[in-house]
C-alpha cells in the first residue's frame, strides 16, 4: 500500500499526517512499526509504500 494515497483517504488534519509520514520515514532503516516500510526500486517520487497486516478468520455455524 502507499502510504501517501491511504493518507489521502483518510482525512488526516495536516500536522498528523506530517507526524506519520516522518514516523514512515524513521521505519524504513528500523521496522519499529512492524509494517517493513520500503521504496519501490522504480519508485522515481521516492514514495514509501508499506504492507498492511491483515489477519482473516474463518469460521462455519453449525
């Protein structure tokens, strides 16, 4: 996912969306947020993309 376009659909008040973008920046040398932050090898605007845990459950009613 990029992080600028999720960030554009959600609205943030600008000095948050300021503060996450350098939190972003910091994870792409630690992965403190767990969500491997990185720049595509093509990516020419230096855009930070990031993976979006998600977890699914099925379950069946008997």
């Amino acid at each position: 996912m990029e992080l600028d376009k999720l960030l554009e659909a959600s609205f943030p008040p600008h000095e948050n969306k300021e503060k996450i973008q350098c939190l972003f920046k910091e994870d792409l040398k630690k992965d403190n947020l767990g969500m491997k932050s990185f720049l595509k090898e093509d990516n020419k605007d230096n855009k930070i993309h990031f993976y979006f845990p998600i977890s699914m459950l099925l379950g069946y009613k008997k």
